[in-house]
C-alpha cells in the first residue's frame, strides 16, 4: 500500500499586479492576484506601502508577487500588469534610468531567477481591475 501522495503545489500561475499611489508621490499600496491554468483564484494579497510614487507601488508589486509565488511554491509565471514603464523596462524596451527604481529593478531581476519561467506583459487597465481593486483596499486599510 503506498502512503498518500501529498498535494503538489501549483506549479503554473497566471498573476495580475497592481500600485495604487494616492499623490505621486502620495499614500501607496500594492495588489497581486494569483489564478491558476483553470482560471480558478489561488490567492489575492495587498501591501500598503507608505508615501512613494506609483512606479515604486508598481515594482512593489511585482516584488510582492515574486516573493507569493515562491512561498506557495510555484515555479511557472505570467505575470501582468497595466503599468508600461514596468513591463518595458523588464522586457528591454526601455531602459530604467531613474536612481529609485534601479534597486527595485535588480531585486526584481535577481528574484526572476529562482523561478523556471516568468513572462511580464502589459494588459489594458480594464483587464486588471482585480488587482486594483486589492491595491485600494490595502491602501484605505493602510490610511485608517
């Protein structure tokens, strides 16, 4: 008789990011919504971040998306998010010049490398109300 195989985790997930910045800089907060290959949720998380600009909310994101993906053991990302500037400066369309984003940018990069795939593409922001939806709640949670 063999003993019970325990649950795999999720090996595959399809993850929409998100930054709310309330000012930029302003009041900001994260979003990250985890889906699996069936489109079924795994796991929505938000981060209220303090006062910075939205493209550090967006990084943040990400970052906070990595960090999810790793804990719940996930190995395969496509990842999606309504930010241009992001998506461009971790796909080498755009270089990221600007000092604050540098370390985020490498942390990101590093962070990329313990996965088997990562894809990053940008999506309209009507196909990432979800996240945006959790970012606000972290940020009206954050504000209280």
């Amino acid at each position: 008789m063999n003993p019970p195989q325990a649950k795999k985790p999720n090996r595959h997930a399809k993850v929409y990011i998100d930054g709310a910045s309330r000012g930029n800089p302003g009041r900001a907060a994260a979003g990250v919504v985890f889906y699996d290959q069936q489109g079924t949720l795994i796991e929505e998380v938000g981060r209220y971040l303090g006062e910075t600009t939205n493209n550090v909310a967006e990084y943040q994101g990400l970052l906070l998306a990595l960090q999810r993906a790793q804990a719940l053991g996930i190995r395969s990302l496509e990842i999606f998010s309504d930010s241009q500037l992001l998506t461009k400066q971790l796909n080498g369309h755009y270089q990221v010049k600007s000092p604050h984003l540098l370390p985020l940018y490498r942390q990101v990069k590093q962070l990329m490398q313990a996965f088997e795939y990562v894809t990053i593409r940008y999506v309209p922001r009507t196909a990432n109300q979800r996240a945006d939806r959790v970012a606000n709640r972290a940020l009206e949670e954050g504000l209280k």
